[in-house]
C-alpha cells in the first residue's frame, strides 16, 4: 500500500484511537463522579440512620428504666394490696388489682421444691409457668428471695427490686413485656408486675428510626435501607425454648430496623461480616428480582453498645442508564470527527507524498552504490530537512567504507583479549600453543608452562560480589604481567580466576624462579573497600620437550601439577610428575572411600578438653571428627575435610558430629552435678539456607535434650566476612535460645574488625599457630597479647588453641587468659576416654 493511501489511514487510525481513549477516560470519570456522589448520598443517610439507631437505643435504655421505677412503685402498691400470703388470693383479684395500679399483668412467683413458678397470674399464661431455664433470669429471683441485691448485671437494682430488661414473654411469644420484681420478705411469694406490648414499644416506634428510614427509601434510586444485627445475621436462628414456646430474643434478632425485601442472605452475610471485620465500608453489584442493584453495608461503631451494620440497596440501573445515555452522545460527536479527519488527511498526504517519490528514487541510486548523486528539493519543511540528511547520508556511507577496514583490527584484538583484563584470551592460546612447540621443536628451544589458580577466591565473590571479584582479577592480572620479562612470555587468561604463561627457551630453574616470583607477588595484601584481603596462588609447571611433545597434554600436565600445589595448601609452585597421576588416581579412591565410611558409620567424633587453667577444671569440649581408614589408615581431617566440602558430602559430615555431640554432651551431663559444654564446627555450606540451619540444630538439640546454653557454635572469620542479614539474623536466632558463638582460628582471615562489634559474638578463639609461636623468653607474644587486649575491650571472651608448652600456658595466665585447650592438657579423645578424663577430673 502506498503512502498516499496510507497516510489518511493513519490519521483516521490515529484519531480514532485518541477519541476511544478520550470517550473512555470520559466514561470511567462520569462513572466515577456517579458513583462518588452515591457515595455521599449514603454516607448522609448512613449516619442520619445511625444516629437515629443510637438515639433510640440510648432513649431506650432511658425508658426502660422509667418504666422499671413506676414497676417498682406499682410493686409497693401491690405489696399494700394483698394478703402476704399467696393461698390467700385469687386471679381475679390480680386482674382487678393490675388495672387499679396501670400495668398491664401481675403475676405471683414463689419457690416450688427446686423451681420458682407462678402461682397466681392475671395472665392465665403465667399460671404454673416455671422460671429455672430462665438463666440469669432465675439468677435473680434466687438473690430477691435470699434478700440481697440482685447483681446479675443487666437490667435495674433497686432495694428489694429487679426489673429485667425488655424482652419477648417465654410464657406467650406474641408479646413484648418489661418485667419487675419485688420481695421484701414480708410475703411468701415475689410481686411480678409487668407493661405489656404497647407501653413498652410505644417509645421506639415514635422516635426510632422506622420513620427516617421511610422518608430515605422514598428518594430516588434509594430502594432499601436495613439495620442488620451482624453478630447473628445469616447464622441459625438462636431459637430459646421454654415452657413449650419457642422464639427468638430481641437482642439476636438478625434485623433490628428496616425491611429487607431483596434478599441474598450468603453474600450479605459475607460483606456483613468483612465490614465488621474491617471497620470499612463493604459494597457489591448483582441483580435481584429482576433489577440491577447495587449493595453497600456500612458498619457502626460509635457507641459502647454492640456495633450493627446499615445497609442500603441502591437502583443502580439508574446510574447504568445514565452512563449509557453520555456514551451515545461521545460516539455521535466521534463519528463526526472522523469524518472531518478523513477528508482533511486525504489533501495532505498528497502534497507529502510527491516529493517523497522523489526522494525514494535518489535513494535508490545511493543503494546501489552511487554515493556522489546531490538531491535539491527546495523546501523549508522537514522533507527539505529529509533531502539534506540523505545527502550527508550518501557522504556518511563513503567514510563507512573507509572506517570498516579501520575496524577490522579493532575486532581482531578483541576475538584474541580478555575484556576484563586486558590479557590474551584461551582462543589465542589454543592458536599460539601450536605454533611456538612447532617452532620450538624447528630451532631445539625448551618452552613451559605455568597453570596457575587462586587460592580461596571463591570465598571473595561468595563475600564481596562479583564486581568486586573482577577488581581483584585486575589486579592479579596487572602483577603477573610485572613479574615477567614481555619478550620472551605469552600471559592469558583461561576464564575465572585461572591463568597460563608460556615461557620461551626459559630452562628450569628460570622458570621455577619466575613461579616463585609470581606466587610470592600474588600473595601480598589486596586492598579492597578498606579491607584487607590475602590471597594466594597455587602453580604447577610443566616443560616442553621434557615431559610432552603434545600441546594438550602439555597444559594438561600443568594443571595436574597446579592442583596438587592446592591440596598440599596452596601458595606454592610445583613441577609436573609422573607421580601426580598417581596421586589423582589415590585421591578418587579417597573420595570412594569417604562416601562409604560416612554411609556405614565409620567416621568418629573425639572430643578435646577445653580447660579453665585458673582453677583447673574441664568447661566444655570441642567436637572433631577422625576417620581411621582399613586402606588408608588414620587419614588427617586437613585432608578429608576439603575433599567431603568439594563433593557435596559436608552437611552430612556435619550433621552426624551435631548429633553425636549433642546426644554424648547431654548423657554426660545427665550424670554429673557439673554440666560441660560442647562445640561444633560450622562450614560456610551451613550457611547457605540459614533459616534451615537454625530450624535444624533447634531440632537436634531439643531430641538430644542438651540445654541450649551448653552448646556453642564455632565459625571462621571468613563465615563472618559476608555479613549478610540472613546471616546476621541467623546467628542472633541461634544466641537468643542461648547457644554461644565464637570465631575459630582468629587473626588467620581477613584482618577486618568491623563484624566483632556489629555481629552477635561471644568468644574469640585464638588460632593455634599464634600460641606455637611463642618462644620461651614471651618473644613472638605480640598478636597474642592483642587479641586478649581487644576481646577485653570488646568484653568478648578469649579462649587459646594449641597450647603444648608450659611456657606458653604461663604467659596466657600472665595475660589473664585462664581458658585454654591443648596437648598440654589433652589431646582429642574417644568417647570412652573422655568419660574417664572427665572421671579423673570430678575425683
């Protein structure tokens, strides 16, 4: 389809779109001003209703104690009247004696066996009628007859005198009476006079809110207005049956006020209680007995009394009619604007169209190649703007031609470098490898490679971010480049934190002084955000023609060579061997044999004693785990304990140790008037799902029956490191039960002190190498000494590990650090050795 035709398509499109958004937001505004001025309208009947609703109840109350006082004055006329004796008079006397006083009936009550009946009654309903289901009711009667005040709470204490509140006869349902009671002692029965129906209702039908509700129902689109009792509303009827009637009392009728002549009894009851609920007003649309009607149930709060709902029906048909009625009038006008669009679209696409074709066929020339063809379209508008830009398109497009063979190079440097570090990139090597053994191969030269990796960089992006991972790469990057001569090395990056360097003609010991030289470099202090990182690098060499011809093997055999350097601890180099293979081979036979002994119970917890040197007794026990392998024989948990975090197998290690521990410590305990303490180990691992972990040793320990309070939680520094809010939560959790948390290894991580005052810490452990270090003279005692000084100042407890020497045992006691665990006092034991420790020590 042409422009031409186009253009008066979109513009009629176009505008037909902003009229049907115009007569929309006409529309919902319409219906938004109707239904708010609905809203206002109920609001004014609402609370002209509830205020005629409270003043009723109020004036009823008032009434109701008017007319208790005139029941309790016709009851001492009565009293005057009559023979004390109930025997002595007759029902007619009654009827006569209760029109002479003005009341509607007066029956007598007194006390038959276990029940009070009526034994004489102007109603012949009243007559044997007994009052012991009557509940408060006969509460009452039995405090008249005991001759003290009556104290049931509802309706009004007079001496000698109750009158309970209005409310419909059990003795004949078809009437509403107002009682009252009167006994002095000087009868033998209780004087009942009572108002009946009329004189008891006359007040609430002249001033409650039956006629405001008439009035409103009468306004338009007003079609019902109800007071519904919400506390019984749409519930079974509570239906009281006494003296073989059955009704229902005023105060749980479900409608106090009003008709209710559309019902929808499920769905009014539902908004009923939600209004009540919510304290808001509540409203539905639905049809009913054939018209569209709008719902809305306000509830009532403002007196101490029960609150109710008001609800009102509104037509609202009445406000659809309208609505339809402006929607008509907005697509009359729209049809005719589209029509004064359409024609005027149509004269200016033509003066558009024209010099566009012309245009379009210049342009056609520049697709073609022609770029030096100039277009002269003489107009001020934004084609004459169109006819320029074309025109230094055309120039644009021959300098494009040049600059693509300019950009040529810059997409080669970036196939063959690292875009974070600069360095070159695994594809360069995968090309370049080749190329240098063939040439090394041609002339004789020796070339190595060095695979080098970061130690525990895992634990920086786990901490600190990516990015802030990618900072530190950067730097990596930058020191290896400055440990090594440009001429003679290819340095690349092969992804993460790992690099390869190709050394040409080096010989081995210039090589091994090159590695040396980097993973001494790699190892100084990062600074990253204020904090101080350490890192090292683990680097395995391996040489050319020496122990490959084959380029792949090549880097294969480095990388062996590299992850041995990482088992034996990492920050060092090491030359490729035959013997590494063997050592992978040992170390999958390892992680075989380490899933079995988890899986059959083979594995062990040892405790090691943590002694109070000042008074020479056990506190507590650290929980560590031993695996004395059939093949391997006793294997060190330096070397087990990485290789269960790199498999996955971890928690389950960690689980077992909680709950022997935990269930060992408890028994113990159970046995002995001095209870220890038990401390486990936690990894990062069980830091991942905090929420988990909490609910897990929550578990553990409530099975075990240890008390929270002799139970401690050992983590390191870099645990603490990521400071997260889980994290944080998770350990506050865990010390708010009582458990104890201390930092293991302390002043070995990341020197930042920040977490020891903002996270919830109780003991620092002193890392054991710290302890060995001290020499008989206290020299080398210095980050001792500052650690005691700093838990001090923070009012942290300070424990020290690995204390083996006497020396250095007296110099912690000279620095007032009295908890200490080591081979001077014990070396780990088994659970039957620690028992009889622990006996020899309570001796």
């Amino acid at each position: 389809m042409s422009i031409k035709k186009k253009m008066p398509l979109i513009f009629c499109l176009l505008v037909f779109l902003i009229l049907v958004t115009n007569n929309t937001i006409h529309y919902i505004r319409s219906k938004n001003q109707l239904l708010a001025t609905n809203e206002i309208e109920i609001e004014l009947i609402t609370h002209e209703v509830s205020f005629q609703v409270e003043n009723i109840r109020d004036g009823s109350l008032y009434v109701e104690d008017i007319l208790g006082r005139d029941l309790r004055t016709a009851s001492l006329a009565i009293k005057h009247a009559l023979p004390p004796n109930y025997q002595d008079i007759t029902n007619e006397q009654l009827k006569k004696l209760a029109q002479e006083v003005r009341v509607s009936h007066i029956t007598l009550l007194a006390k038959k066996e276990d029940d009070i009946i009526g034994v004489r009654s102007s109603d012949p309903e009243e007559i044997n009628m007994s009052t012991k289901g009557w509940g408060y009711w006969y509460e009452a009667f039995q405090q008249l007859l005991s001759l003290t005040p009556v104290s049931v709470g509802k309706g009004l204490t007079l001496p000698n005198f109750w009158s309970g509140p209005i409310e419909i006869a059990s003795s004949n349902p078809d009437h509403t009476d107002k009682w009252g009671y009167y006994f002095d002692g000087t009868t033998n029965y209780i004087i009942n006079p009572y108002f009946r129906d009329n004189e008891v209702l006359e007040y609430e039908r002249r001033f409650g809110p039956g006629e405001v509700i008439k009035g409103f129902t009468k306004e338009r689109g007003v079609m019902e207005i109800t007071v519904f009792n919400p506390k019984n509303f749409g519930k079974k009827n509570e239906v009281v049956h006494l003296n073989g009637n059955s009704y229902i009392r005023i105060s749980a009728q479900p409608i106090w006020y009003g008709s209710y002549k559309y019902p929808n009894v499920q769905a009014d009851a539902k908004f009923i209680k939600k209004a009540i609920k919510t304290k808001q007003v509540q409203s539905y649309k639905d049809n009913l007995n054939g018209k569209s009607l709008m719902k809305t149930f306000v509830p009532v709060f403002s007196t101490p009394a029960e609150p109710f709902v008001i609800g009102l029906v509104y037509n609202y048909g009445l406000i659809e009619k309208e609505l339809k009625h402006e929607l008509f009038v907005y697509i009359l006008l729209s049809f005719f604007i589209m029509i004064i669009v359409f024609i005027i679209s149509l004269i200016f696409s033509r003066s558009i169209t024209q010099p566009i074709g012309y245009i379009v066929e210049q342009v056609n020339e520049i697709a073609q190649g022609n770029f030096k063809n100039t277009l002269h379209l003489k107009r001020k508008d934004e084609l004459g703007l169109l006819t320029e830009n074309v025109n230094a398109l055309a120039h644009d497009l021959q300098n494009y031609v040049n600059d693509l063979y300019k950009s040529k190079e810059l997409i080669e440097y970036q196939a063959y470098h690292d875009p974070l570090t600069g360095l070159l990139n695994r594809r360069y090597l995968q090309e370049k490898l080749k190329l240098c053994i063939d040439r090394a191969n041609d002339v004789g030269e020796t070339m190595s490679v060095l695979f080098i990796d970061m130690d525990r960089f895992k634990q920086v992006n786990d901490s600190f971010g990516h990015n802030k991972g990618d900072e530190i790469l950067k730097i990596v990057a930058e020191r290896i480049s400055a440990c090594l001569p440009s001429d003679k090395t290819i340095i690349t990056r092969q992804g993460g934190d790992e690099f390869i360097i190709l050394l040409m003609n080096f010989d081995i010991n210039a090589t091994k002084a090159a590695a040396e030289k980097i993973v001494n470099t790699l190892k100084k202090t990062y600074l990253l955000d204020g904090n101080e990182i350490f890192l090292s690098a683990s680097c395995g060499i391996s040489f050319f023609p020496e122990h490959t011809k084959n380029m792949d093997t090549l880097v294969v055999f480095a990388d062996i060579a590299m992850y041995s350097a990482k088992k034996l601890g990492g920050n060092k180099f090491i030359v490729y061997s035959e013997k590494l293979i063997q050592s992978n081979i040992e170390r999958s036979k390892l992680e075989a044999r380490l899933r079995k002994a988890i899986e059959i119970g083979k594995v062990e917890v040892y405790y090691q004693p943590k002694m109070n040197v000042d008074s020479g007794t056990i506190f507590g026990a650290e929980a560590l785990l031993r695996w004395n392998d059939e093949e391997f024989g006793f294997v060190s948990p330096e070397l087990f304990i990485p290789i269960a975090e790199d498999i996955g197998l971890i928690h389950p290690l960690w689980e077992f140790v909680m709950k022997e521990a935990c269930h060992q410590v408890s028994k113990w305990n159970r046995n002995s008037s001095t209870p220890i303490s038990v401390s486990v180990n936690f990894s990062a691992s069980q830091f991942q799902e905090p929420c988990s972990m909490v609910k897990q040793v929550h578990e553990i320990l409530r099975e075990s029956q240890l008390d929270p309070k002799n139970f401690e939680v050992e983590i390191t520094e870099s645990i603490l490191l990521n400071n997260s809010t889980e994290i944080i939560q998770s350990l506050k959790s865990l010390r708010n039960t009582g458990i104890a948390i201390s930092i293991d290894d302390f002043g070995t991580g990341y020197s930042s002190l920040s977490y020891l005052k903002n996270l919830p810490i109780d003991t620092l452990k002193i890392d054991k190498s710290f302890i060995q270090d001290i020499h008989e003279d206290y020299a080398n005692s210095e980050i001792p000494e500052a650690i005691i000084n700093l838990a001090r100042s923070l009012h942290l407890n300070v424990i020290a590990e690995g204390v083996e020497k006497e020396h250095q045992r007296d110099f912690l006691l000279s620095k007032d650090c009295i908890q200490m665990q080591g081979y001077l006092f014990s070396k780990p034991l088994n659970r039957e050795e620690f028992k009889q420790f622990l006996l020899s020590e309570f001796k």
